[in-house]
C-alpha cells in the first residue's frame, strides 16, 4: 500500500508512519494509515471535502531518544491539513539522546498540503532534531507552519533546552526549490542578545512553496504578503516595545516566507487567525479545521 519512493530517509528504515490521501467521489480522504509508535494518527471526520489528519503520541510529548518517521502522500488534486493535539512537548535529555522527528512528503499535481502544528516546546535540557523533506509535482501548493518556544514560558523557564535543529527541503523534478536549516544551542549563543531572539520567546515561521503563476499559489502569497507589518524608518525605532514582530517576503519564483517573533503565544493568535481565515475559503480547505480548538 506504501511503495517506497526514491527517497534516502525512507531507504534508511522501513518502519515507517505512513498517510495516503486520495480523491475519493470528490472529497479528499485518507485511503491509507500506518502508525507506529510513539506517534498516534488521528482522522476527524470533515463535513467538506479537505481532509483533516491529527498527530498526537501516547506519552504526552517526546522523550530523549523517541523516533518519529512519517511518510506523507497526497494524490492528485487533495487537500490535506495536517495538525497537532497540542504542543509538541520535549522533554529532558538523558545521556545525551536526542528525540527526532523526520516528515517524507510527495504532492501530487494539483494538490494542496498545509502543515500547522502547534508550538514545539523545548523544555530543559532537551536535545531536539526534525527534518522535514517535500516532492512536490507542478501545480501543487505547499503550505508548512513550524514554529516553538523558548521554553515553558509560563513558569519562566526560557532558553534552557540544550540543542534544537530544523530542516525544511522542498524539492521538484530533482530541482531544490527551498532549503532552510536552522540550530541554535543556547549554551554557546546568547538567546537574549538582539542578534538572536532579544526579548521574543516564541519563533512563527510560514513557507509557501508552489508554482510560479498559478492562481492557488499566488492568491495565496498575495494574503500572507497583506499581513506585512507597516515599514518604521525612524532612527531611534525600538522594535523590542512591540509585543511581536513580523516579515513576509517573495523569496523568489515560487517561494513566499513569513517570520515572526513574539513575547507570548498569544500575541501570534491573531496571525494564526488570519492565516486559518485565508485557508478556509473554498478555493483551499473549504473551511477552519481549528476553529473549535482555542
């Protein structure tokens, strides 16, 4: 049910999670579901022909040295949101072991797959890595929300994690179409220094892949681009006064990228918002798949 693509994560190990999400009499549905521990796949029944998929686990968050792989497939012409139960929750370390998560995706022509998990949470001393590649065919539209927190910012602690790292690869036809990395180890970089988070603890970022010219994607891109914080020129403009702050760019030809930081999670609630708005109009999901969550 699961042919192995051309993928060198996938030849790593055969044991993977696996969704498959096909048209099925004009509503998009899963046909296709493997889950292997600790990760938990969830399938709530959606009323309009997007489909709904929701990751959670049976331990409540990951523990040093937990695997998660997940195979993603979408057919042709789908649409798929893929969310979370709640925060992505890591915990501590131990002997060193890392807790990984690693996503395998192909969109097939004319798909749609949007990623909008809640925050990870990187709690003390804990070592985190995900990887997240992408296929996708001409005409499919790639939405991918990844974001996390410094720490639990409720009881103060922040910045106490040991390590984080996150990849984000988006291929096409064999052509890199994004590339983006990111690590940061607390212990050899100053969190609070203006160069790096300064005052912010939670990190938004959006990327928007698809193809140049079609009207799905651009619409789209078009939404994100209207949600640009005005332009400050002054010379003394504090920027650590604003609760959040907030940049969107075409990053080229098929490539919008949105980033934000704010003080708390609920300064990128009205973010969240208007990007769930944007999506749930027909052209896309149809309608807010977390609309009943907050």
């Amino acid at each position: 049910m699961f042919p192995q693509p051309a993928s060198p994560l996938l030849n790593a190990s055969p044991d993977w999670s696996a969704v498959e999400v096909e048209v099925v009499r004009g509503k998009s549905r899963v046909v296709g579901c493997r889950s292997r521990q600790p990760l938990k796949i969830l399938n709530p029944a959606s009323h309009q022909a997007s489909c709904h998929v929701v990751l959670s686990n049976f331990g409540g968050g990951m523990v040093s040295g937990d695997q998660i792989q997940l195979q993603l497939r979408c057919g042709a012409g789908s649409r798929l949101f893929l969310s979370t139960q709640a925060n992505g929750r890591i915990f501590k370390s131990v002997d060193g072991a890392e807790a990984c998560q690693t996503i395998a995706g192909t969109l097939a022509q004319n798909a749609l797959a949007v990623l909008f998990p809640d925050p990870v949470v990187l709690q003390e001393g804990s070592r985190y890595r995900q990887v997240q590649h992408w296929d996708i065919q001409p005409k499919a539209v790639l939405l991918v929300i990844d974001w996390f927190h410094s720490g639990r910012m409720d009881t103060g602690e922040r910045f106490a994690f040991h390590s984080f790292f996150s990849e984000l690869r988006v291929t096409s036809a064999g052509k890199t179409l994004l590339l983006d990395r990111f690590s940061f180890q607390p212990r050899q970089h100053i969190a609070s220094a203006p160069a790096n988070f300064g005052e912010y603890q939670t990190i938004f970022s959006a990327y928007l892949v698809g193809t140049p010219g079609e009207a799905l994607f651009e619409q789209l891109g078009e939404r994100l681009l209207q949600l640009r914080m005005p332009e400050r020129t002054a010379l003394h403009f504090d920027m650590t006064n604003r609760n959040f702050v907030l940049s969107v760019v075409k990053a080229k030809a098929g490539v919008y990228l949105l980033r934000a930081m704010a003080k708390t999670r609920q300064d990128l609630q009205p973010l969240c918002d208007a990007i769930l708005s944007a999506l749930a109009t027909d052209a896309y999901l149809g309608y807010n798949p977390l609309q009943r969550k907050y």
